[in-house]
C-alpha cells in the first residue's frame, strides 16, 4: 500500500511539472545587456512614527523623566517633502521567466522631512526640527519586456543595504517659549525597499522612468536630550523602525 501510495505522489507531481518543463520557464534565453547610469528626483511622504524608550537620565534634568525607569514615548508627524539620488547599474544579458530581463545597481539616494507635528507621551507639544536619511543601496529590478523593440517597459525590484538617519528635532509643552527637549544624534541602520516603475526608450541609449517605492529603515536608535536654559544632557535612548513612500521620475542613460 505504500508504495503504491508513494508512486500515486510521485506520478501526480511529474504530471504538474510537465507543463513547466515544457514552457521553458527556468531556462535562460541571451538577451542584450549594457552599462547605465541613472539621476532621479521626487517626492517623500514618511509614515507617522513613535520612538520608545525608557528614561536613563544623568543628573540635572527636571520632571519626572528626570529619573530612571520611566517610559518615554515621542510621536513625530512628518510633513511631505523631497528626495533625490543616482545610481550605477548593469542590465544582465539573459531574461528569465520568459519576459523578465534584470538589473543589478548601487544606488546613493538622499530624503529629507520636516517635522509637521508631534506629542510627548500624549500630551500637548510644539515640535519644530526635521529628520534626513542617506541611503546606500544594492538594487535587483527586473524590467518586463513582451518583444524586442517594446519602448514602455515596466519593471518590479527593490534593494538592501543601509541608511544614515540623522535627527535634529525640538519640543516645548506651552509653559515654555523655546525646546526643552529633543530628539537627536545620527544611527546607521539596516534599510530596504520595494519598487514598481516604468520606462521609456526615447533611443537606444536614453530612457525617461517613473518609480514608486515604499521603503523601511530598521530600529533607528537616537537620542533623548533636555536642552533648556542651554543645557545639553542625555536622557533615553530611543527606538523605532522608520518607513514611508517616495514617488520619483529620473533619466536613464545606457552605454
């Protein structure tokens, strides 16, 4: 009964793979390949985010986060604002799938947005300050070509590698006319992102594209700092994922 049981199995899952086999998908057709670089400019819009942590204060800082233990939320509202960036990249000389050509690329981008509103531990603030992020990328996109001379040619992908987050943001509850606390200092952190966009070949050689991607930079640590009457003491550390969408249009140049 086993091996008949075991024989069934195995003849039904030759039976699907026959279709596979026989379309080609996994075999590796030559296509042309080149060299490019690419320059692009946009839009960022990051999603809401609160940082956590819990009070570690040295001596000297008033209030209740003046003393150790104490949990500290800072919600940040960022406002829409820009991003802009290169890369380097090389289209690989075979597609995959039938109609999937890739792409390999190092990228250097850069975003910035200001603070457009905030809380401190849920209570009534006025914030003011912004956050930027410089990112190094290894990207993998797949453009979708249907024919060999298809000019509007879509494509997915998406990169790792790491962000610079540097944070230079003030709050003050309303007793106050100027920051008394802040969230500050610079983290190196793990990032990554997902695309879609869309080409299109003027020539040969030049291409105009259309990107949207939505991005993650993972447990961004910054500190909490209490700066009133011009002092500068450490606090908290803070810590929390950042995330959010950029909507870009950049040229494309092929060698």
């Amino acid at each position: 009964m086993s091996v008949l049981k075991y024989s069934s199995i195995a003849a039904a899952l030759s039976a699907l793979s026959l279709p596979v086999q026989a379309e080609g998908i996994f075999n590796l057709e030559p296509a042309p390949s080149s060299f490019y670089v690419s320059g692009f400019g946009g839009a960022s819009f990051l999603s809401d985010t609160n940082f956590g942590g819990v009070s570690d204060p040295v001596a000297g800082i008033p209030g209740p986060t003046g003393v150790a233990g104490v949990p500290l939320d800072v919600a940040l509202d960022y406002s829409s604002s820009y991003t802009f960036g290169g890369a380097v990249g090389y289209q690989l000389p075979f597609t995959y799938l039938g109609y999937f050509q890739p792409r390999l690329e190092l990228e250097v981008s850069y975003l910035e947005n200001d603070i457009n509103a905030g809380s401190f531990n849920g209570g009534a603030q006025t914030f003011s300050g912004d956050q930027d992020a410089l990112f190094f990328y290894l990207n993998n996109y797949s453009d979708i070509r249907f024919s060999a001379d298809q000019r509007f040619v879509p494509y997915i992908g998406g990169g790792l590698g790491i962000a610079v987050v540097n944070s230079n943001v003030g709050y003050f509850p309303a007793s106050a006319t100027a920051p008394t606390f802040g969230v500050f200092g610079e983290d190196t952190a793990f990032a990554g992102h997902f695309a879609v966009g869309a080409s299109y070949e003027l020539n040969d050689n030049i291409e105009l594209y259309s990107e949207g991607r939505y991005f993650r930079i993972q447990n961004v640590k910054l500190d909490r700092r209490f700066i009133g009457g011009g002092a500068d003491l450490f606090n908290a550390t803070l810590e929390e994922d950042i995330d959010g969408f950029t909507v870009t249009g950049g040229l494309r140049y092929r060698f």
